[in-house]
C-alpha cells in the first residue's frame, strides 16, 4: 500500500486534539493509528476506531475514500466497486486487499457514502469532508456519542463536527455496546447523543433508568419518521436538554433542522429561498429538496421519496412513499399516521404498521407492537396491552379502514445496522 | 394444510366481533347486518384463517353475494379451504 500524497499532506484539522474515545481507550484524533492507504481505497472498517482513523486520514491527506463496513458491501458491489478503481482495505486486523481491477486517477478530496439501500440496492452518492460539514458556527462544548454504522451520513455528521471544531468530543459505540450505551455514555461523560428514533425507544424501553443518569443537554433524532410521542418521552426524561430532529439524507445532505420539541416542520418553511439553505417543497405528496449539499451530480430539486402530509401549521414526514401508503378497498391509509396513533399509547414503545394482502379489499392494516416493560421472552409484560384494546384505541382515533386488523406483541424492538426498524 | 373445523372457525369470528367490542350470536341464522359484520370483518377473519392454517385464502366480492347470515359465513370459510 502507498500513501497518497495528491492532497497537502499531514495538516489535521481544528479538532485534532478533541478527545476520542473508542474500544475503551481514550485519546485524541491525533493519537488514533496511522493508516497508510492506496487511492482510491474502500475501508471495510470491523472497528468504530480504525474507521476513524481512515476519516482522519482523508481529513489530512485528501485521499479518496468510502468508508463503510464489511456487511454493507455484498460480493456484487465489491466487485463493482473493483470495477470502478477501487482498492478494498480491510482496515484493521490483517492488511488484506482487494486490487481494483482496472485502475484510475484518484480524485483528490473526494468522499463516497454508501445510500442505507431502504429501497434496493446501496447507491454510490460523492461528498467531500467540506459538504458533509454542516455545523459550521461555534457550539458550546460537547462530548457527543455516535451509535452509527461507519461511513453513513449520520456518521459522517457526528464525525465532522469532531474533527472540524475544537471542544466537540466523540465517544463511538462499538455494535456490541449498543444495548449498554447509556452505561458507557455516563462514564465517559457524554452530554449530546445523535441517534434514531428507534434507538431512543430502544433506550426508554430497555433501562430508563440508566438512561436518565445521562447529563444529556443535547439529544439529536433523525434518519427515520420522527412523532411526537418520542419527542415528548424524550422531554419527560432530559426536561431542560434541547431536542432536536433532523431530515437528512446521503442526497440532499442536511434539510431540515428542528429545535421546538415538536414533529414536522413549519408550514411557512415550504417554498422558502434563502442563500446557502435548503428550499423544501412538496410535490403529489413528496418531499422535495433543492440544496446546496446535494451529494456530487445531483442539481436542482430531488424528490426524496419521502411522503409528506400537511396536518395544521405543520408538515409531517410519515414514511417511504412505496412502503407508507396502504390501499384497504379502495381508502388510502397512512402507516406512517397509524404508527403514530399506536406510538402515543401510554404502554406502548414502539411499533411498525405494513400492508398485508386480504382477500375482499386487497390489504388491510396490519401492526407490530411492542409494550413497555422491562425487555423479557414475554411480548406481554405484565400491564401490557391486548390486541383488543389497541384495536379500540385506534378505533377511537381513526377511520375503520385505518384500524390495523392483527396486532402481534413482540418481546423487543427490532433494530437494524443502520439503527433503523425500516418503518 | 390444517383445515379449520366450522367450530374453530366460529371461534375465529368470535375474536373478529370481540375486538369491535361486539358479540357474535350463537344463532347461525343470524344477519350479518344486523350484527355489524362488515367486509373488513370478513377479511380479517380471512386473515385469521389463513394464521392457524399457514394457507393463503383466495375469494373475492362477487362470491360472496349470498352470504347473509353467519352460517352463510361459517359454511362459505369451510368450503373454501377445501378447494
């Protein structure tokens, strides 16, 4: 392997010296291991450490990169990404490679995400370190914890704002740690923690407890549908940290950012130009964004895929247009707007509402639902709901049609690599 | 395939009528509109069929046109997991 030197070689950024605290050990950007890498390099990151040491190293020397993880690139992409002049760098561990099979000119200063691959195959979208910085003005002081796959947006959100600002700490989560991340956030000090909402449920439901000893001041939702009953749970727990929600994506980069406690976003913030900001719209019912951190080769208004509902003064993000709408006999019904009537029942910490063929009508609103309660075998702890009453607790706050029909407890809250229950 | 006996299957819609907070009548003859028993009820009865059997069930609206009562019900689900 060579070290690429296209770039300036060697000048780490204003955050150089925050402290980073990864499997354990703690020490700054700085002092995480020196990777030498060929350009253009895919790193299979198996640890969150060295997955920071390669974004350190693209922050220092230009190097063209994606980062991701072994399980995010099946044998077909790698060897696309072979195809395409990549060199496969399994990061830590031994230094085994995966020579492109045709080379090219590196392109200095260009950074490759991987899409989450909700709806088919991963894509290939291109940033640099500059596009992905999108907190740009001063912030107090924060130890932040990143739960995040490596290489995803969200990642790379948490992670240039820890290389870029001095006084923004980071403590990664290893996919082990992840049940347990209240216990290693308290002992590292972490007061501001980005994550999905279906991490934050999983949270409340596992051990509140644990989590309320987190001196949180900023807690940060975004990648899936954010309602108000996470938003409010969050808020009895951490009263005087700020919450936050974000709308996000590999393409259009960071949309919208809201801080008032509340789920959507302002109607008035639809069709809005401002220099250097993204202008929303919504289009048959989508969402629509014309940005300046598109991903690179992407121009003008990008229809995200996202539904959109205009409910009062706010516009609502209920869930992927392919997936969201649910036609029962001929009534369009929202999942997205069923997950929330179901999410706002008191026993109730999570559930994802699908589609299920029936004959006669076509489909009919199905869910899955797990209680509160402490994670046990059980689905139904005791005090949790039957089907029966969340059927009438729906049926109070719906049309008929809208009713989910079978509703089957689950004993914990299912949770993918990207953090998402894909709702 | 497990084939649901015409008790079992009155069970099942049993469990339909209780979650709309209604119940079902012992009479047979009983109207389907006089109780409540509407199509989506009948899907998701359908759909509680094809649960304990691990079938999927194939029926649509013009054969059901003379089912009226809940034998007419009972009878048209037991027929069905026989074809």
């Amino acid at each position: 392997m060579s070290l690429d030197t296209a770039h300036p070689a060697g000048a780490l950024p204003a955050g150089a010296d925050n402290r980073v605290v990864a499997a354990g050990g703690v020490r700054s950007w700085r002092e995480l291991p020196e990777l030498t890498l060929p350009a253009p390099a895919v790193v299979l990151a198996h640890s969150a450490r060295y997955a920071l040491a390669a974004a350190r190293h693209h922050a220092a020397y230009g190097t063209e990169l994606l980062i991701t993880t072994a399980g995010r690139v099946d044998p077909a992409m790698r060897d696309e990404l072979r195809d395409t002049g990549f060199t496969l760098v399994e990061a830590d561990g031994p230094a085994e490679v995966a020579a492109p099979t045709r080379t090219r000119r590196a392109e200095a200063g260009r950074l490759w995400l991987l899409t989450s691959g909700t709806t088919g195959r991963p894509k290939r979208v291109g940033h640099t370190l500059e596009s992905l910085t999108t907190v740009r003005g001063r912030q107090p002081d924060r130890t932040w914890l990143c739960p995040y796959t490596p290489g995803t947006y969200a990642w790379w959100q948490v992670v240039t704002l820890s290389l870029t600002q001095p006084g923004q700490h980071l403590v990664v989560v290893e996919p082990e740690q992840l049940d347990d991340w209240p216990a290693l956030a308290a002992a590292h000090g972490v007061d501001a923690v980005s994550g999905t909402p279906t991490f934050w449920r999983r949270a409340l439901h596992r051990d509140p407890d644990t989590l309320a000893r987190v001196p949180l001041r900023q807690l940060t939702l975004g990648g899936e549908p954010v309602d108000q009953a996470i938003l409010d749970r969050l808020r009895q727990v951490f009263p005087s940290a700020r919450v936050s929600w974000i709308y996000a994506s590999s393409e259009v980069g960071a949309a919208v950012v809201v801080h008032d406690g509340r789920a959507g976003f302002p109607v008035e913030w639809l069709d809005r130009a401002a220099p250097d900001r993204p202008t929303l719209g919504v289009r048959d019912g989508e969402l629509v964004v014309t940005s300046p951190y598109h991903g690179a080769g992407l121009t003008g208004p990008v229809r995200t895929g996202d539904r959109v509902e205009v409910v009062g003064d706010r516009v609502l993000i209920t869930g992927r247009l392919d997936t969201d709408e649910i036609n029962v006999g001929g009534s369009k019904v929202s999942a997205g707007r069923v997950r929330d009537v179901l999410t706002a029942h008191p026993r109730v910490a999570w559930a994802r509402v699908t589609a299920r063929r029936a004959p006669l009508l076509g489909h009919l609103v199905v869910a899955e639902v797990v209680a509160h309660g402490s994670p046990s075998p059980r689905p139904d702890p005791p005090g949790a709901p039957d089907e029966a009453a969340l059927v009438r607790w729906c049926a109070d706050r719906l049309p008929d049609y809208a009713v989910p029909r079978r509703i089957r407890l689950l004993p914990e809250i299912p949770v993918k690599e990207t953090l998402k229950s894909d709702v | 395939m497990t084939e649901l006996s015409r008790a079992r299957i009155r069970g099942l819609m049993g469990e339909v009528m209780a979650n709309q907070g209604k119940v079902l009548p012992d009479d047979d003859a009983a109207e389907l509109r006089e109780i409540g028993f509407r199509s989506l009820d009948f899907s998701e009865l359908a759909l509680r069929v094809e649960d304990e059997t691990e079938e999927e069930l194939n029926f649509d609206a013009p054969g059901l046109r003379r089912i009226a009562t809940v034998g007419d019900v009972l009878d048209f689900l037991a027929e069905l997991q026989r074809q």
